[in-house]
C-alpha cells in the first residue's frame, strides 16, 4: 500500500511538472506573414502600384517575418519603403532594456499604453533627405514587432500615413501566436 501512495504520488508531481513546463514562445515558422497585414486599401494609400515582398529569417528557436514595400516601384510619385517586421526569441532577448535600446535609437521611450506590453511610435518630418514613421512594441519579452515608412520623395506623408502605421502595429502585434 505504502509503495503504491508513492507510486501515485510520484505520478502526481510528474504530470504537474509536465504540464508547467508547456508554455513558452511559438516556433520561428509559426510566426504570421506580416504581408497579409497591409491590406489592398493601405497600400494603395501609402504606396499606390506596389507590390508586397515578404521576407523570413527563421532559425530553431528565433526568427523573423518581414513584408518589404518598395514604394519607388509602384506606379505613384512616391520614392521610400514600407516595411513590417515580426520576430520570435525564445530567449526572452526583448526585456526592458533591449527595449529601451530600441526605442532610443528611434528617438522615443517606451510605454506601456500599448499595442503590447511595450511600445514606441515617433513621427520624423523631412530632415536629412527623409522623413520617417517609425514603431516598436514587444509581447512576454519573447515578440517583437516593427513598422517602418520611410519616405524620400514628396515630402509630405499621403493622409493618414501615421494612423496606417499605428494601425498596421496593433494589427501585428494582435497577430502575433501568444498564448
């Protein structure tokens, strides 16, 4: 009788232990196409003509998926890029301070007021040959997502440029396979 409490007991701790240790981040390839993201109407709006290039980095535990827009080779007078990035690491690589990193080199701080657990968004007028929108937000340490609009030529965003960019960043970070 005593042995078999043991056995059960022993059972026991096993399926608890088992079932604690399911959880992490999702694999690199199961990361979504950021491509699907820009809808037909955005993209006619900030690159009218241009055409979606999706892009992968995916390794066994990190990786990446990337939609690239090459605003020049559309058919409107825009000269730029577009890009959306998604990224997995299961080494938790995007704390506190990777993020801060991130959002420094753009010019901002990170905040909690979301999309995700953390983010940043700075809108750049003309200077220096460019002006920019650029975004980062993270999720569980382990997600991080990008958008970038980079425009050389005109000057000025098309209407509702920065709204696209926040819009388009929430929607990959709603994306993204946590849980």
């Amino acid at each position: 009788m005593r042995l078999r409490a043991c056995a059960v007991l022993a059972v026991g701790v096993l399926t608890v232990g088992v079932a604690g240790c399911g959880g992490g981040p999702a694999a690199p390839a199961a990361l979504p196409d950021p491509c699907e993201l820009i809808t037909g109407e955005v993209l006619d709006r900030l690159a009218p003509g241009s055409k979606r290039e999706p892009r992968e980095q995916l390794g066994d535990g990190s990786g990446s998926k990337s939609c690239d827009v090459d605003l020049t080779a559309g058919t409107g007078s825009l000269r730029g890029d577009l890009e959306v990035t998604v990224a997995v690491d299961g080494n938790e690589m995007y704390d506190g301070g990777w993020q801060a990193r991130q959002c420094a080199e753009i010019g901002a701080k990170p905040t909690s007021g979301g999309p995700g657990d953390a983010s940043c968004l700075v809108i750049s007028p003309w200077a220096n040959g460019e002006a920019r929108i650029d975004g980062r937000a993270w999720v569980d340490g382990d997600y991080e997502v990008r958008v970038t609009y980079q425009l050389v030529e005109p000057r000025n965003f098309p209407p509702g440029t920065e709204q696209d960019l926040r819009n388009l960043l929430a929607a990959a970070v709603d994306s993204l396979p946590v849980g």
